[in-house]
C-alpha cells in the first residue's frame, strides 16, 4: 500500500490567523484608495447627502428634491475667456463703436409758379430744368437752364457753381409734383457747390404748364 511522503511544512494555526487580518487590512485600504480617487476623478460619482430626518417630519409626506447633476468646467477654457472678456473691457469705448457723424437735415422753401414768374423776370433767380434733357428740350420754362439731376459729374457741378455767387437764389424744378428728382441734386449744389439759398418749384413744369399752356419754350435759352 503506498501511502504519500509527509509535508515537511505543514500549515499551522498561527499562520492561518495571521492570513486574516492582513486580507481585512488590504481589503479596507483598497475601500480608502476607492473612495479618494472616486472624489478627486471628474468621472467619479457624486451622491447627494442624505437629508436628516427629525422625529416631527416621520409620516410626514417629504418634498421631492431634484439635485442637478454635477457641471465640470474646463479651467483652461474658462481662464481664456476671462482674459479675452477682460481685455475686450479694458478697449475704449470709442475704439468698439465710433460715433457716427450726423447728417446735416436739408430745409428747402417751397416757391409757386406766379412768384417765380416775378422774380424770374426780374433777374432775381436762377431757374433750373432738373428733367432729362430730352424732356427740356421738347419744353421747358423759358429762362430756365438745363442741368439734368441723374446725370451729372462732381466735375459739372463745381462749373456750374464756378458761374454764380454763392449767394445766388436758385430755384429747381422737375415735371410735377410726383417728381422728386430735384431734392438730391439740391443737397449737392448745398453741399458740394456751397450755395445758400435753394429752393424748389413743387408744382414743376406741369405747374406751369397749365398757368401758360401756350408759352412753354421749345428753344434753349
């Protein structure tokens, strides 16, 4: 009957109960090391604390409380945009938006027919056709000059303006009252020729027209 060789080094009691307690000790480090790294990782989870519970609130229907969930802010990205806020702040008002410079407003009387009548034929005015120049050379006011208002250079204004005092009293007129041609070009001989004293016909040609059907002028002055 063969029967095995005996352990040399058989197991004790003493080392089986030291075996224990250093199983625990590793077992509750690893718990301890868990628990800080769940804390410190961005990824681990959070559980709200537990609310107390007094003896008077038992039975009680207690209020449900929504805990939002845990926002993780990106330091670098949050520190740049505080420095570009800062430095965007830090920029002169007047450098972010520059004031824009107001346009000056344009008040041109109103001037009828019969009183330019008058004063054109007392040499007191300087009577301007602002219609194409197909259009005054069918009819037109007779006095009155050519200076079309869509078709004009900086150059022909200024000659224009060259020909008469600043001061001179300039009247436009276009076809009709639905004409609007003559306002633009009445700002540039205020603005960019320098007269002081522009005026508009508002009834224009058509004005006159039916107060002197038989005088429109079909000849250049």
């Amino acid at each position: 009957m063969n029967s095995q060789p005996p352990n040399p080094n058989p197991p004790s009691e003493g080392s089986a109960s030291r075996v224990g307690p250093q199983l625990a000790v590793i077992l509750l480090a690893a718990a301890v090391l868990g628990l800080i790294y769940n804390q410190a990782s961005p990824l681990g989870l959070r559980v709200p604390a537990a609310a107390e519970t007094s003896p008077a609130s038992v039975g009680k229907a207690q209020p449900v409380v929504t805990v939002p969930p845990v926002a993780y802010v990106n330091q670098t990205l949050a520190l740049t945009l505080e420095t570009v806020t800062a430095n965007a702040s830090a920029i002169p008002q007047a450098q972010l938006s520059a004031p824009q410079p107001a346009l000056p407003s344009f008040d041109f009387p109103a001037i009828g027919w019969p009183q330019v009548k008058g004063l054109l034929a007392s040499n007191q005015i300087v009577l301007v056709d602002v219609r194409f120049k197909a259009s005054y050379d069918l009819a037109h006011i007779p006095g009155a000059i050519s200076f079309p208002s869509h078709d004009y250079t900086k150059e022909e204004l200024l000659s224009l303006a060259a020909q008469y005092p600043k001061s001179t009293r300039l009247v436009l007129y276009c076809g009709s009252e639905a004409c609007g041609l003559w306002r633009s070009l009445a700002v540039e001989l205020v603005r960019v020729g320098g007269f002081t004293n522009v005026a508009y016909m508002p009834g224009g040609f058509m004005e006159y027209f039916q107060a002197e059907p038989a005088g429109a002028n079909t000849k250049s002055p």
